[in-house]
C-alpha cells in the first residue's frame, strides 16, 4: 500500500503538470521577458519532414508550460541561493540592485563606434559650424563589480578609446555626477529624476543655462525594468518618477519617424511591454523638441541611445530646438536627408552597453 | 526528442504511459514500437527509415541465418551459408554506420595524404546510430552462436532495437538479455516505483548539475582569458560534465525501461573511485566495454594467444573504441591511450597500484583528465592546443579575475558533483533510511522514509521543470556517437 501511495503522489503531480500543459490557453506576451512567445506551430508536411514543426514546437512547449514565471524564479533562486552561482542569465544582485555583467571589453565594438562617429563628423560636421561632444554613459556594473566580485570590462580603456578615438570632439565626462543611486533597481536606464546633475554638467561644458526649476511627479504603477524579468529573483519594482518645467506646457514634440506630435512624457506607456517608452515615445529614430521659451536661440543634435530619452526633457529649457537622433533605426548615411547641420551644438551620447555591443549602430 | 525536454516530460512520456498501460498486453510492444518511431522521427524524420532498414536487415539476417545454422547448432557447428549471411548481414549494418559516420573521415584524410581536391559529403550523423547499430549486430552473432533463437515476431525484435528508453544513447542492450521480456513482462507497482525514482534521479543528474557543469564548459570554450588554472578546471568539469551527462542518460534509460517492466543492464558504477585504469573501465560504460569484450576482443583469440598478438589484439579493441565515439583522430588516439595504459598494467603497474590504492586513485583522476580533454578537443590541433594551455607552455597566466570568478561561482555545484560522482549519497541515503527504521519501527520508519523520498522525487521534478523553463538548448553529449 505504501508503495502505491508513492506511485500514486508521484503519477498526479506528474500527469497533472502534463495536463495543466495541455489545457492552458497560450499566452501571447511575456511581460517580465518584454517578448513575444512561441504559439503552436503550423502543422504542414514540409515543417514535419524538414524538422522545423519539432523545434517550432519545442520552444512552444517551454514558453507556454504553466507557472512559468514561478518555475523560472525557482531556478533563479536555486542558482544564486543553492548553488551560490554569482550571476543569473548574466545578472546579479548587488545591493538590491539588479546589474547586469558587461564583460568582456569588446574593442572591436568600441573602435566601430568610434569609426561611425567619425564618420558622421566627417561627412556632416567637419565644414559646418557646430560644435562637438562626446561623452558615455556608464552602466551599473561600473559603479556595483567590484563589491560583487563581479567581471567588469575596462572601462577607463573605452573611455580613454572613445575620447581619443574621437579626435574632433571634445570628451565630456559625466561619471562623477552619477552614482548607482541614480540608476532604476530593475532595469538598465537611470532615473530621470535623480540625473539632474548630468544635465548641468552636460550644459555647463556645452555652454548653455537651464531652468532647475523642477517639479517631481511619481507614476502610480509599478515600474519592472528589463533586469526584472531576465533575472526572474524577487526584486521590488521600482518607482518611475519624471521632470517638469514651466515651460514644458509650450513644448512641441514631433515624432519624424511616424509624422505625428507626441508628448513629451506618456504615462499610458506604462501599461506596455516597454514602460520606459514613457519618456519621448520610447525607440524612435528622430524626433525634434521645440521649445519657443528657451533661455537661448541654441540648437542641439544629439546622436544617442535610449538612455538620452529621459536625459533630453532636462536639456530643452536651455535650446530652442532639440533634434534626436537614433542611428540604430537611421542609418548615418541618411542623416542629412534630414537633418541640416550649421552651428549647432552636437553630442554624441552613448552608454557603456551600446558601445560594447555597437553592432546596430547604422 | 531529448529525454530533457519539455516536449518529452510532459507530452510525449505522458501520452505514452497512459496508452501503454491502457493497451491489451499482445498489443503493448506494438505501441512501444510506434511510440519509440514517432520519438525518432520527431526531430530528424528522414532517418527513421534508415533504421527501419536496419532492423529490416537484423530481422531478415536472423532469421536466415538461423535456417541456415542447422539443426545441430548447440554443437557450434556453422554452415557457411550461415556464415555468409552473418557477414553480408553485418557489412551491411557497418556499411550505413560507416556511410553515415565516417565517410567525411575517410575522404577528407584521403584528400589531406593525397592531395586529391574531394568534395565533403552533406551528410548529418543519424541520431543513436552507433548504439541501434550494436544491438542488431549483437543480437545477429547471438543468433549465429546459438545463444538466442532469432525472432520471428517483427514487432518484438523492432521494438528491442527502437525502444525509445535506450534508442539514442545506450545502454547497448543485450538481445539475449531481454528476449524473455520482449515476450512476457510485467509492471508492477515496486518496478514503476523503482523506475520513476531512477528517471528522476537521472533526469536530475543530467539537468541540474551536467548541463549546469556544461555552462562552465562553454564559458571556457568561448572565453578569451585563460589561464593555466581554468584549463585544468576545464579538465575538471568536461569530466564531470561527461559522466553525469551520460550516466544521467543511462539512469533515465533504465528507469523508463523498468517501469514497462524490462531489466536493462547497468551502465556505470562509480567510474571515478577507481584505482586504475583497468578497473575504470569496468565501472565506465560497461555495455560498450562488454560489447568489445566478447564481439570483438575475444573473437580475435583474447589473451588466448600470443604476446605480440595480444597487444595487437588491445590496439585493435581500444583504436575501434576511440574511433566508435567519433571520427576523428583525437578519438582514435583517445582510445590508444587506454590501450597502451591498460597495456601496462597488465605489464605490473596493476600490482602496484592495488598495493598502494591512493596513488592509483591520483593516477586515474589525471588519466581521465587528459584523456577526457583529448576526447573534447578539436581535432589533433585543438588537442596540442589544450595540452599548451594545460601544462604552461602556451604563456598563459596561471590565474586571473575572470578565472577566479568561475571558480568562485562554480564551487558549489563542482562540489555536488564531486560527491555525487561518489558512492557517498548513496551511503547515506541508506544510512538515513536505516536509521529511520531503527528509531521508529520498521512500520513507521519506512512510513517516514517513504514520505521523505516521495518529497524529494517530486522536488527534483519540479526544479528540472524550472531549470528546463528557463534554459534553452542542451543536447545530450552521447547523441551524436
């Protein structure tokens, strides 16, 4: 009897899982993954023969098991609790944060950006009268490895590579007005509202004043970063909190990519796979902020990565026109179709990921 | 289908179970069969109809040859014409593991020696056709010896060559040693039990600490910043990783297998507490180094003749060992290693170290290493690179961060499988459950001990679903031999 008491513990919550795995409704999103799952392939010869309907189904099977969320926690925490593995999907938790490891230093990577950035300059700023910034944006490893043991590329080589690399642009360092306070628990970006700092010091080197005059305004939903789902540890979600000035109520956004108006902050982004679209409308590859009540006739170019999304609305106050562009989605030979380039300001922003991993750089 | 996988754990296994143990029992063999060509066609369809054709190859031959041993066949006498068919029946099975495996070998060392430009073939490697392969050809002498009458049931004999517990990566199982249950077998409640725990104690085997030990395998392989010290932990876990990979398999293959009532043979038994290389040998993949012994190595005369012969003899069993788990030089050289080692001890080393068990201990744990990173490397070339790397000669650090940041995130698991290489958990375990039957009664103790084991099944299955969840690609290593 024991024995088949065993046998029988055993059968139901092994058929039961197999059941549960046939009888649930497919998902079509994972939120904390921000990706679309795998849905039950199509049933044809050819995909039978060739093998493609197994694999196809393969990856179906993993993504829609049930309590999918809650299996990938137990690994999370069996890998970081159990076997006292460092990282997780190569991310680990330090200090409440979730960071992942950039490592190793990509050379390769870093001297194609540099040589898109040159580019650029040689083609469209060189016989302007602009004026030309570089500066990086760290990530949370930089500021986190070493309390971790963690692996941390070098990232005084990419600094000293970029700023080098980049002859004609003057090199802005902003690591010293960041610490890892100012970054999200969860997710890769900064917090808007703790990177004030960076703005002046970005406008101070440029040579242009802005309105500090602030007010916080904190979004009521939770913010799940991207290291969120990836690390799938318990972490709290974070608090998303945005900028405004006075002059913000006379700023025009425009969306070039899809020909339309947007605001500068969206709240109803949200509710989407990507809440940190709530900042300029998320990855858009060139967008203009107007702003009539600038503190001066300035325009600035700024050549970026997601990060500038939230570091923008702080810099308006002091340029009468912003253009951002995102050469990820817009290749650099087809910038000037666009963009017309005289004596503004230039900045080339970039954080320590994207240049590490510039492949998408156009 | 990878026994580690979704698809496998939760639909097909499943599937198969309940139409098993619902299906009549003239009618249970049938949807093994089916199941088992299903479970092959899954992934790689084309390549079930070569081993139909094998099987169609082991039936056929079986059956002739047996007509054609003669009445008298316990007086092993063989008629020629048994003989022939034994040999065409064989050529022909050799014929499409040699086609399928070894023709890039072959013709591109052909193309190397002579200069001759020769296109590659575009040929994959069918799935389990080394192992497939072995058991016909096994069960084709048993025949011809006499040891087995041949089968004349198709469905038996298919379903004793496909059966998908053991199709793909072993144990080679014997004919002879499940032909009474090919026939007439029974499940009962002691053996699905049995069977369930040896599945999941090898499905955790394989998921939770050979493919976590595969991570560090792969960080190593693709990382640019080794160091004297990460090659030999390299050497360290490649070795593990290989041993709770393919014991992990061979554990699920067995469990499957006794819970539809057969008795497969056991496939490792602690290979890693061995104290020579003679006796690592008995405890690592015993029905491969058996199928040698008697296919093979005794049929060329053994030890039986004389000295010269006899080395011979080992080069021929040991290069054929090399060159069945791969083709290429390095498995070949692999296999040589042992011969000449085994060679040895015989020679007196074997006296030695059953004298002095520590040192023999020492001595196989840096044979397997070496041996092990010959067997994963690539090519001649990317051995001569690992030996660099390993014993300092390629300038290499001895250490760096990157290494100690592995070896401080590895540690643990490294430990587990260290110990779980060892015949400790075991002990234990069994230590536990008498002491359980000692404190409360035999009634309770085992009670208690049952609830305890129930726990700890049910928990290993679930954290495997995780890990399975949330990893991605993790091929058996034993697949494509």
């Amino acid at each position: 009897m024991r024995v088949r008491i065993q046998v029988i513990t055993i059968a139901l919550l092994f058929f039961g899982l197999a059941l549960f795995a046939w009888i649930k409704p497919a998902d079509a999103v994972s939120d904390s993954e921000l990706r679309k799952l795998a849905q039950f392939p199509e049933i044809s010869m050819d995909g039978i023969l060739s093998g493609e309907f197994a694999r196809q189904f393969d990856d179906y099977a993993v993504d829609q098991f049930p309590l999918r969320e809650k299996f990938r926690s137990i690994k999370a925490l069996t890998y970081t609790y159990v076997y006292g593995q460092l990282d997780n999907n190569g991310i680990y938790l330090q200090d409440g944060y979730a960071v992942k490891m950039e490592y190793p230093y990509d050379e390769s990577s870093v001297n194609y950006a540099v040589d898109r950035i040159n580019y650029i300059y040689d083609r469209y700023l060189a016989d302007s009268q602009t004026k030309c910034y570089v500066s990086i944006i760290p990530d949370k490893n930089y500021y986190l490895a070493s309390g971790h043991w963690a692996l941390s590329m070098d990232y005084g080589k990419m600094i000293d590579d970029v700023r080098i690399g980049v002859k004609n642009c003057r090199y802005i360092d902003i690591t010293d007005t960041l610490t890892i306070e100012d970054y999200y628990h969860t997710d890769t970006h900064w917090d808007q509202s703790s990177i004030t700092g960076v703005a002046e010091k970005l406008a101070g080197e440029m040579g242009t004043p802005l309105d500090d005059d602030y007010e916080i305004h904190e979004v009521t939903e939770p913010f799940y970063g991207v290291y969120y789902g990836q690390a799938a540890l318990p972490i709290e979600p974070d608090k998303m909190k945005y900028l405004t000035l006075p002059c913000f109520d006379k700023v025009i956004v425009n969306d070039l990519q899809n020909g339309k108006v947007i605001p500068i902050y969206d709240e109803g982004k949200m509710k989407t796979r990507s809440p940190y679209d709530l900042f300029l409308g998320g990855s858009l590859s060139l967008i203009t902020i107007e702003n009539e009540e600038a503190l001066t006739d300035k325009e600035l170019i700024v050549f970026r990565d997601s990060y500038a999304s939230s570091l923008m609305p702080l810099l308006i106050s002091g340029y009468k026109k912003i253009t951002i562009v995102d050469i990820r989605y817009l290749p650099s030979e087809r910038v000037g179709n666009f963009v017309e380039f005289s004596d503004q300001d230039v900045l080339f922003i970039y954080s320590t990921s994207v240049l590490n991993h510039s492949s998408p750089l156009k | 289908m990878l026994f580690s996988s979704i698809p496998f754990l939760f639909y097909f296994l499943p599937t198969v179970l309940i139409l098993y143990f619902l299906a009549p029992k003239a009618a249970k063999n049938a949807v093994l069969l089916v199941a088992s060509l299903f479970f092959y066609a899954y992934g790689e369809p084309v390549y079930v109809l070569l081993m139909l054709g094998a099987i169609i190859v082991g039936y056929v031959g079986g059956i002739l040859i047996e007509r054609f041993v003669g009445r008298d066949a316990k007086k092993m006498e063989r008629s020629s014409a048994s003989k022939v068919v034994l040999i065409c029946a064989i050529a022909l099975c050799l014929g499409m593991l040699g086609f399928f495996k070894y023709a890039n070998f072959f013709v591109s060392n052909f193309a190397m020696m002579t200069g001759v430009p020769v296109q590659i073939l575009d040929i994959a490697l069918p799935i389990g056709i080394s192992f497939y392969t072995f058991q016909i050809i096994s069960y084709l002498i048993d025949v011809y010896r006499g040891s087995v009458p041949a089968q004349r049931n198709f469905i038996h004999l298919a379903t004793y060559v496909a059966l998908f517990a053991q199709l793909i990566a072993g144990p080679i199982v014997r004919y002879k040693d499940v032909a009474s249950e090919l026939k007439d077998r029974k499940s009962t409640w002691d053996g699905v039990l049995e069977g369930s725990r040896r599945f999941i104690i090898g499905l955790s085997k394989k998921i939770l600490i050979a493919n976590v030990l595969g991570e560090l395998v792969d960080i190593f392989r693709n990382s640019t910043g080794e160091t004297v010290l990460f090659y030999w932990i390299y050497a360290l876990v490649f070795s593990l990783h290989l041993y709770f990979d393919f014991s992990g398999y061979s554990d699920m293959a067995i469990g499957i297998g006794r819970i539809f009532g057969f008795h497969f043979p056991e496939n490792f038994n602690y290979p890693y507490i061995s104290a020579s290389v003679t006796e690592f040998w008995r405890r690592w993949h015993m029905t491969l180094g058996s199928w040698f012994r008697d296919y093979v190595y005794i049929p060329l005369g053994g030890n039986r003749v004389g000295k010269a012969r006899w080395f011979v003899n080992i080069l021929i069993v040991w290069m054929l060992t090399g060159f069945w788990h791969g083709a290429d030089w390095n498995y070949i050289l692999w296999g040589l290693l042992f011969a000449i080692l085994l060679v040895i001890e015989k020679a007196g080393l074997l006296r030695v170290l059953e004298k002095v068990r520590f040192a023999g201990h020492i001595y196989v744990i840096f044979v397997v290493f070496v041996s092990f990173v010959i067997f994963n490397a690539s090519g001649i070339e990317g051995m001569l690179s690992d030996f660099g790397g390993m014993f300092g000669m390629a300038g290499l650090p001895i250490i760096n961060d990157e290494t100690l940041y592995y070896v401080r995130s590895y540690t643990v698991v490294i430990g587990m499988a260290l110990v779980g290489a060892t015949p400790l958990p075991k002990f234990i375990a069994m230590k536990l459950r008498n002491g359980l039957i000692v404190f409360g009664g035999n009634k309770s103790g085992e009670l208690v001990w049952s609830f305890f084991e129930t726990v700890v099944i049910a928990a290993l299955l679930l954290m495997c679903t995780a890990f399975l969840i949330d990893g991605s690609f993790n091929p058996f290593l034993y697949f494509r031999f």
